[in-house]
C-alpha cells in the first residue's frame, strides 16, 4: 500500500505542478499515469510542438515544458504509478480514499486529484476503405517526432488548430513540401493560424485544397499517393510520402465513469467558485478533465486550478490547522530531505 498526503491520476502538465504547489505547503504527491512517461498529452502526442500561451515563455516545445515541470517538482519527491491505470476508487471510514490501478497497486491518501486531462483517448479516424492497410505506413495520425517527416511531401487533412499548427510547421521547414485539405473554407482555428495558411499559399510555401477532402490511398507496400475529392468536380490525385489526417482526438473517461462523480458532457462536474472539487468531497478534478461554467481548457488554466485545489486539500489534511500563505519570492523552495 502506498501511502502519500495527495494521490493525483494523471501526471500531465496540470497534475506535475500540482506537487510543486502541494510541495510548498509540505504536502507530499504520489502520480498514477497509464502512460509509462511523465507529461501526458504532452510527451506521448506532441513533445516537439511549440506552444505559445504559458506565461513567461514566448513559445516553449511541448517536451520541454514537461522537462521544466518535472525539474520544478523534484526538489518534493514525488512518487510515480506509469504504465497502469486508475481503475477503482473507495473511500474509507476515516475518510481516505483507497485508488487501486487495473495492475492491482492499491495507493491510500485523504485527498485524490483527478488530473486525467481529456481521459484516455484515440484519434478521429475518416472512413476509407483501405486506410488499415496504410497506418504507419504513410499515414500517421499524429506528429510525434517532427524529424521524420523532414525532406519529405506531407499533405494534412483538417481545419482544426492542430491542423494548421503542424501545417505551418511544415511549411516553415524549406526541405519540406507540404499541403492542407480541408472540406470546408472556414476554418476553426485561431484566427492568425487561418492568415498564415493563407499567406505561405501565396507564396507557394504549401498547397491549400478546400471545399474538398480525401477519399483515396494508394501505394504498394507503403503510401505513395492521395486522392482528393473537390466540390467542384475535378478529383486529383497527389503524390505524397505521409498523410496526416489531423481530426482530433475522441476523449474517453474509461473507470472515471464508474466512480460516482457527477459527469457532463464527458467531463467530471466541479466547484469552481471555491476549489474545485467534486461532488464527493475530498476528491478533487483539475485541468481539462473538469467543467463549469466558463471552463476554458488552457494548460495556465489548469495551473490556476491546481493551486486552488492545493490549498483546499491542506484544510482536509490538517484541520486543525492554519496555513498562512507566503511568497517563495520570501520564503524560497524548501524541498523535503
């Protein structure tokens, strides 16, 4: 039985921070991940996509930001359960919650944080009769590691903003030749993505299809060619070494269903005027597994919601006593021996 102050299932962004400020109020952390690394989302889907809107960093990749959290945490030691997933939560007669995984690791603490980010998930795939045949294989249905698609002819389908980012990217690398497909011609991500697509079209950087989306593979033993249907009758066939079609993920709650907690539109209901807590006090949701009113799923949100979370669990663990906020500005990071 491992036993800790706080047990947070998910070592994402979200959950990694939450040991930082549980850290500061001497709270001690242990994380169960199915994932068998650190970082969640983050280290499995993307660790080399930039991302833009965490404060204090113009832009930082994905891995790197993880890298940063964890040299952030270290100094409170926090435990780690990779590899196995939180199946079963009971809570006990002195309140403490019991969080066993699917592996059978039983974990005993008074405050659980359900940090989970989207919950266990898969890619959106289109419906095309042979696209089994060509899965890693030419088509990928997400951008691990960026370099492999280096001086090569990469088409992306999609008008999210995971679409757009990878596809001005690609169009940013000069060895690299890239297109984007899309079935509409409104796009849903971010406005300034849309101008970028718009401008290195202009400047023969990337090749724009929309009203149109793809609807054939073909190639031997791997992919070698698209084809693309257009609205206005004039289908086209493109070759291409990788095709990325870059719908999104399909989010899954798995166990958390299970678990009593209040659920709406497959996120877990919260508090958010006080802490966000859950319908089961004790037990907390954090980051983009949560909702209510207003809920923007931002990492810098689920930072903010992490340290609220924090300081309503120290009140659980230690009623009886008064915490009095201090600035690490004054005080400094006081890690655990």
């Amino acid at each position: 039985m491992i036993r800790t102050d706080i047990i947070i299932i998910g070592a994402g962004p979200v959950g990694l921070f939450a040991v930082f400020e549980a850290g500061l109020m001497k709270l001690r952390c242990h994380l169960i991940d199915v994932i068998a690394n650190p970082g969640g989302q983050l280290s499995e889907i993307y660790p080399k996509k930039p991302i833009y809107d965490i404060p204090g960093y113009p832009t930082v990749l994905a891995g790197e930001l993880v890298d940063n959290l964890m040299e952030q945490a270290k100094p409170f030691k926090p435990g780690f359960t990779l590899g196995e997933r939180a199946e079963k939560i009971k809570k006990q007669k002195d309140g403490c919650f019991i969080v066993t995984t699917r592996e059978g690791t039983e974990h005993i603490a008074p405050v659980v944080m359900i940090a989970g980010g989207l919950g266990s998930f898969e890619p959106r795939k289109p419906i095309i009769q042979n696209l089994t045949q060509f899965e890693r294989k030419g088509v990928e249905f997400i951008v691990k590691e960026p370099d492999l698609f280096m001086g090569k002819k990469v088409f992306i389908s999609g008008g999210g903003d995971s679409a757009l980012d990878w596809a001005i990217f690609f169009a940013n690398q000069s060895n690299t030749s890239v297109g984007l497909v899309h079935r509409s011609e409104s796009f849903r991500a971010h406005k300034d993505s849309v101008e970028k697509i718009y401008k290195f079209k202009n400047e023969g950087k990337l090749e724009l299809y929309t009203n149109a989306e793809v609807v054939g593979l073909k190639g031997k033993k791997v992919l070698s060619e698209i084809e693309i249907e257009q609205k206005n009758g004039n289908n086209k066939i493109v070759k291409v070494d990788f095709w990325l079609p870059l719908f999104g993920l399909s989010p899954k709650l798995g166990p958390i269903v299970d678990w009593d907690l209040e659920i709406e539109k497959n996120a877990i209901k919260v508090d958010n005027t006080i802490d966000y807590q859950t319908n089961i006090p004790g037990i907390f949701a954090i980051g983009d597994i949560n909702t209510y009113p207003g809920k923007l799923k931002l990492i810098l949100c689920g930072f903010h919601e992490a340290t609220l979370a924090v300081q309503a669990a120290y009140k659980i663990i230690n009623p009886e006593k008064k915490f009095t906020l201090k600035y690490t500005t004054v005080q400094g990071i006081q890690g655990f021996d």
